[in-house]
C-alpha cells in the first residue's frame, strides 16, 4: 500500500490523515512545526508519523497538499524537488481573506486561472489532481448520507496520477467522476463556494454532491 506524505496539520489535513491510518496506509503529517502534531502522532498509532513539509513530501509515495489555499503556492515551491514525478493530492481551495458576500466564497483567482493550476506551475514536474476540494472535512473519509455514495470531483493531467487517487476515493467511500485536465479545477474549485453557501445562509453543513446521468 502506498506510503502518504500529509502536508498541513490543520482540519482537512488531520480528517484526511486519520482516514490514511485507518485504511492502512502509512502516513506522515508535516507541518512548519512538527511538534504541534506530536498529540496527533500519539493518537494515530504505529503508522503515523510527524515531520517538516519537506520531510513529508519525502515520505509519502502520494503527496497530499492540505494547507490553507494562500499558503499553498509557497509550501509546494518549498518542497518542490520532493514531489517532483510524485503525485500529489490538492485539497486546496483559493479562498480570499475576508468574510463571504452574502454567503458566497470570495477567492483570490480569476475563472481563466485555477489556484491547482498556479501550483502545477510551481512544480511541473509533479502530477497533480484536484480532490477532496468540494466538501467539508468532517465528511471527506466514509460519508453516510443514508443513501448511495457521495461524488468526488477529480481532474489533472496524468491518467497514472488519477489511477493512483481513485483507489484511495473509493476506500474513502466515495462515487467519483473525472472531470478533465487541470484547467477543469477553474471549474471544480468554485464547487467549495456552492457546499458553503448552506452553511453560511442556513447553518447547514451536512451535505455532498452527486452527480447523476440519465440511461
């Protein structure tokens, strides 16, 4: 099973961790300070670890950026030669600093531009793929919602990287539907402002997507 590298030691990156572990893989979190994450290490048991950013992109054969989306450019240059080849998880979403427009999300990208994209740029060399971007951490490993699985949109350039996400997908419990290339994440990114907008009009975050075709 493949080795997983969690850079982040906030929600998505604990939620998504602990959800490795539990499916068996080995994982490192890292952080800009490891030792904020030694209680989690204890927690987590004989499978986790807990490094720097670096130290986790070495690790992990699978790379998962779960960092806040105005960080993420800086955190994947810093390790870029690590996660060159590797592919690597982007959860992020370019969530702007300020409160929402009447419940809607404000970001720092435009639609010709997705933040995926701008970290693909960072590091070519790494084979990126857009997950785990459209729902709430607290339902982003086994999602119940009493009825068929959720949809996880993916995208991102190289089929193998994408073949290396949806195992993990469907362990996690999810339907999951490939969207395209990396510039599909312009679209697959602004889904994070729609599963917010419940919360924030209505204090209601108990929801996924599922995406449905007609026979």
């Amino acid at each position: 099973m493949l080795s997983i590298g969690v850079l982040g030691s906030g929600m998505v990156g604990e939620a998504l961790a602990d959800g490795f572990v539990k499916h068996g893989y080995s994982v490192m979190r890292g952080s800009r300070e490891p030792e904020k994450l030694e209680s989690w290490r204890q927690k987590a048991g004989t499978k986790a670890s807990v490094g720097t950013f670096a130290q986790a992109a070495t690790f992990g054969e699978v790379v998962v950026i779960a960092v806040k989306g105005s960080a993420a450019e800086e955190v994947v240059a810093s390790v870029g030669p690590a996660i060159a080849a590797k592919t690597v998880i982007d959860t992020t979403n370019p969530i702007a600093d300020g409160p929402p427009d009447q419940g809607v999300l404000k970001y720092f990208t435009t639609h010709d531009l997705s933040l995926m994209e701008r970290l693909q740029r960072k590091v070519p060399a790494a084979r990126f793929v857009k997950a785990f971007s459209c729902v709430g951490s607290a339902f982003m490993v086994n999602p119940d919602f009493g009825g068929p699985r959720p949809t996880m949109f993916i995208c991102g350039e190289q089929p193998t990287a994408k073949a290396d996400v949806t195992p993990i997908l469907e362990r996690f419990g999810w339907d999951w539907v490939d969207m395209g290339g990396a510039a599909s994440a312009r679209a697959i990114e602004p889904l994070a402002m729609l599963w917010c907008l419940p919360g924030f009009l209505q204090n209601e975050w108990k929801h996924a997507f599922k995406y449905l075709v007609a026979r």
